[in-house]
C-alpha cells in the first residue's frame, strides 16, 4: 500500500477489512501473511499455494488486492507479489467492453 491512496474507500466498496490501519499500510496480521509469502518465494507454485493458503487462512485474510501502479517503488513485497502472481489466478472481472488486463486492480483470493 502506499500513503495516499484510497484504499480505505477501496474497503467501503467492497465491505471488507484491510490489512493495513489509518496511517500506516500494514498491520500485524498483514505482516504474518506477507512473511510467510516471502518466507516460500523459491517454492514452486503448488508448494507456495499451500503455504500462504493456511497461513493466510488462519489469521483470516482472504484477499490480495494488487494495485498496477508504474510510479510505485519496488520494495520487499515484490517478490512475493510475483510468487503470488504465478500461484493464483486473480479473480475474473467481467466488466462489458473492458479489457481486465487494463484495470489498476488485481484481486487474488488466498483461499
């Protein structure tokens, strides 16, 4: 997440909690879920399923929403994005006359 942004509307449209709080962009469930991507970014994709599935599972986190967004840093969680990216599928957006490779969002549910 990056300061600035409007996520915490992002949350009221889609009526679920972030990971993150007011002023800063994660929290310590986030952090545990992020840890235990970054902790099997060398696993293969299954491997890595399995295991940020159940972690994220039991501090209940469902969703990764990734923001495309050029203008930001990279920085320690890119990696795990990649992993996620080669893990999951994002969920499908069926949005007439849109392309969902053009949106600013992926979401991936974790499980």
């Amino acid at each position: 997440m990056v300061g600035g942004r409007p996520y915490l509307y992002e949350q009221s449209v889609h009526h679920k909690a972030i990971a993150g709080t007011l002023n800063f962009p994660n929290n310590g469930v986030g952090q545990r879920v992020w840890k235990a991507m970054l902790a099997n970014v060398r696993a293969d994709p299954a491997d890595f399923r399995q295991s940020v599935s159940a972690a994220a599972r039991a501090r209940g986190v469902r969703y990764l929403v990734v923001h495309v967004d050029p203008m930001a840093r990279p920085d320690m969680h890119d990696a795990a994005v990649q992993a996620v990216k080669a893990a999951y599928d994002p969920i499908p957006v069926d949005v007439p006359g849109v392309d969902p490779e053009t949106l600013p969002v992926r979401v991936y549910a974790l499980w």
